[in-house]
C-alpha cells in the first residue's frame, strides 16, 4: 500500500471510529430533506482571538470534517455538501452534540474537499429552521 492509500486509510478508521477513535455521531440533512447520520470530527469554540490585540473576543467557530465515501454512499443523489449562499434556499444542515449531549444544529457554510484522502471539511454558522 502507498503512502497516499496509507493515509486514505488511517482518515477512514480514526473519523469512522466512534468507540475508539475522534469520531462522533453527525446527522447530516441535505436542501432535499434526506437525513442520515454519518461519522465525523466536530469542533464548537465559543471565543476567538482577534488577532491584532491577542485579546478573546465573542464569536463562534464550528466545523465538522466528515468522509467523503461516508456521504456517497448515503446520499447518492444529493452529491457532496456544499455552502448555499441564497438565503431562500433551503440548506445543507448538520446536527452534532457537545460534551454535555446538547443537540446544536447549523447549516454549511462552505465545503472544502480534501480528495487525497477523501475527507470533506465544513465550516458551519448556527441555524434555526
């Protein structure tokens, strides 16, 4: 197996494990309404650094890295997430808990593929239907 392969591999098992490895439940829902849940890494940070001061300032940074074979497969006509500029549109939504089991839903805002080793990474804003 090549190095590329290698790490093709180690992405699928360390996101696809949520017993053992980084990941965690997703529910994924495309602008069609189709929903599934899906295996990914989440991040929710509450505070941002402006980095002119150093200084914490509000804000609020999500992102999800999810697997690309993962969202074929389970949403073969959808095609891959991807951020949805028009605000009469309906969205493409991800739904994760925190550590406290808190349900947070927010809509993708863009969708960077990384198809060497087929992870797609979203960065997220908070979204109320």
């Amino acid at each position: 197996m090549g190095l590329r392969a290698q790490a093709a591999a180690d992405v699928s098992r360390i996101l696809g494990d949520s017993a053992g490895g980084a990941g965690v439940a997703v529910v994924l829902t495309s602008p069609g309404s189709v929903s599934a849940e899906v295996t990914g890494f989440t991040s929710d940070i509450a505070s941002l650094i402006d980095p002119s001061t150093g200084q914490a300032v509000s804000g609020r940074m999500a992102t999800c890295a999810l697997l690309m074979a993962e969202i074929a497969q389970k949403f073969p006509a959808s095609g891959m997430p991807k951020g949805i500029a028009d605000t009469n549109s309906k969205p493409w939504v991800v739904q994760f808990a925190d550590f406290a089991g808190t349900l947070h839903t927010f809509k993708i805002v863009t969708a960077d593929p990384d198809r060497t080793v087929g992870l797609l990474k979203c960065t997220l804003e908070a979204y109320t239907a």
